[in-house]
DNA sequence: GATCGTTATGCAACTTGTTGCACAAGGGGT
DNA sequence: ACCCCTTGTGCAACAAGTTGCATAACGATC
C-alpha cells in the first residue's frame, strides 16, 4: 500500500504528469521505491477516481496530451495519516542471499563472478548517492527541517550500499581466499 | 521468480511437507525470502507438475494427510541453473524510507516513537540472529564449505540489522536533538 | 461418543507489480 | 507529402504475493 502514498509524496513536492512522475521515480523517490510508468499511470487514476488527486484543466484534454495532477485536501490527509499510522518493518526478500544459499547445495561454480558484478553495481551506486549528497546536501543545507530529513533518508540509502559492497568484499574474501569453484 | 528455487534449495536440504517448508521458511529461509503457506502450496503444485519435484508416495493420499516432497534431477538441474544466471539487484523498496520523506512534507508528529519502534524490533532481530551464529556456527563448524556458505549468508542477515540499527539511532539523534514534533 | 484443538492441505478472490504493445500528437529531415 | 523519432498516455494479460476461509484426519478430554 504504498505506491500511492510515494505518489502524492512526489506530487506535493511538485505537481507533475505521470511521465515526469516516472522521470522522478527513476532519480530520486525511486531510488527507495520504484515503479514503473504503468503502475504510475494505473494509479493516478485510481487516486484521481478516489478524490485524492485533481487534473489541472488542460486546453486540449485528449491522449496523448500532457495531463497534469495536484494534490487535494483529502490526498494530504491520506498521506499525513499513512506517515502517523504504525506499520511493522517487512522481512528482508532478497534474492543474491537466497542464491548464496542454493549455491551451498549445488555448487558455487562461476558465483564469485556474480559477486563481483554485483559489488561494482553497488559501488557505482554508492557513488552516486554520494555525489548527490554533495550537491543536494552542502552543510549549509542542513538547517532547514524538511532539508535534514530528506538528507537522513539519503543517508540511509548510502549506508545501506556501504552495507552491501562491505558484504560483497566479505563474502569474495571467502571466496577468494580458499579458491576454486567447488562443484557440490 | 525466487519462491520456487527458495523451495528447490529447502527441499535439497530436507524432503518436506507443505507445512514443514511454511516452518522452516519462518525460521531459517524466511529470514530472506519470506512465503505464506498459501504461495507454499501453490509452487508445490506447479513445480510437481512440471516435473522438478514429487510426492513421495504416501500410504493414504487423502486430503488431510501429510505429503513429502523431494527434488527430482529436474529440479536439481533448474536450481543450479539458476544459481548460474547473472541477474540484476533489485532497486531497494522501503517504506520507512518513503515515510520519513513523506513526513518532510506533511508534518512529523509522532514519527520519532515509529522510528524507536523499528529500532527496537531490529535490535531483537539483530539478537535472534547473533544467538544463530553461536548456535549453527560456532568456530568449529566454519571449515566445511556449504557451512561457510551459510554463515556468510547469516552474516548478511546479521550486517543488515545492524545497518538498520545504526541508521535508526542516527535518525532518531537527528529527532531528539533538535527535538519537537513539527507540523508542516 | 460428541466436541474441541492441532496438524495439514487447499480453493477463491483480491492486490500489487511486470511486460508487451497500441495509440496519439508534434517536430525534423528528405 | 512522407517517414521516423520523441514525448506522452494508456489497455490487456500475466505473474507474484496476500487474505480469508473451507475441508479433513487425528487425538484428547469431558
């Protein structure tokens, strides 16, 4: 239940058509929950059919035309108390773990590849959270409620690939240090 | 598509029940890739019918009554297949993250005992796991290499938490410093 | 021997996320 | 005038995950 609530998130912050909410999803807010341009679109209707959002008139209001949606009162109302509302942490589904684990049983022939592979995504990752933080977040940025709490989200997002290339480097040192792909 | 290599790799390490495979994905497999009973069952009847597992038989086949499964080559073969593919890490999906953003727009009242909530769920977390690595990993057990594999991957669990942790005590300084709830 | 809790399997309906494609407007090139 | 590319919206079908409930066997207990 939480695309929508992402939604009007990305929509108070700036009202938008669902092309650019989809541009935005790919840079910042996706970067914690993604989507993709139909789930955008098949939710903005429901949000506009549940009085959440509003089109702002358009000119020509046919397909193809750019629509753009603003937030109404009950919208803001639904997202304040989503933020107030407790909601448990959802277990971790991760799928590289998991794989590690079938690899136990059959064999872990060509995974230090994967590994690797996967700790230089991570890094570039990493990188570019940070250079967002250089540029989004200088220290005279910081003062500003709304400011600090976006920035505490993003750092959030830089620890959690710290985590993982700190894992991934771990986990090759295992790998490296015995050596040899062992078949099962 | 993990669920059913989830199922394939608990299978190889122990014929199960339906039920027994919902238990252990409570305890050990669920800790990162989580499954009701119900996706259970369900993946159980598609992978027998596609040959990867099969019942072993059963003195009454009635409903009611306990069905083992096992993997069948088939199955074997797709896992480690699996295992084999290069597949991409998914974009991070979190809302508390979202939250916390959302909460820099509409107002943070409250938001500071969510976040001790979570902090303290990740803390008993972090413990359960941390008793697992004494229990099924102690310095002994750590030269097979299927053993070392899963600790590795109980590692990830335990660095994950502790991430969680550290972020939380983080953003929860960054609340209490300031200090005060403020409405938007 | 009727009822009740536990173990065990499963259906049906729903929500959420993914993939592939269709349609429309407008601009640029040839 | 025609084609192609980009921008923009959207349908349809499917895959995956969730929730609520039904069914059946089995043992205990009153």
């Amino acid at each position: 239940m939480s695309l929508p609530h992402a939604i009007l998130t990305a929509l108070l912050e700036k009202p938008s058509s669902g092309l650019e909410l989809t541009r935005r999803f790919d840079r910042s807010i996706g970067y914690f929950w993604s989507a993709t341009h139909q789930q955008i679109y098949r939710e903005l209707g429901k949000l506009e059919q549940a009085g959440h959002i509003r089109a702002l008139p358009a000119p020509v209001p046919s397909r193809g035309q750019k629509k753009e949606y603003e937030v109404l009162p009950a919208g803001r109302a639904e997202l304040t108390d989503w933020v107030r509302r407790a909601e448990d942490p959802k277990p971790i589904r991760d799928a590289l773990l998991l794989r590690l684990r079938a690899a136990a049983v059959v064999g872990t022939e060509g995974f230090a590849d994967e590994l690797r592979r996967h700790l230089a995504l991570h890094r570039t990752q990493l990188d570019e959270y940070r250079d967002m933080e250089d540029r989004q977040f200088p220290p005279e940025r910081r003062t500003a409620e709304a400011d600090r709490l976006r920035h505490l989200v993003l750092r959030g997002g830089i620890e959690l690939e710290r985590f993982w290339t700190a894992w991934l480097t771990e986990a090759l040192a295992e790998f490296d240090g015995r050596d040899g792909p062992t078949n099962c």
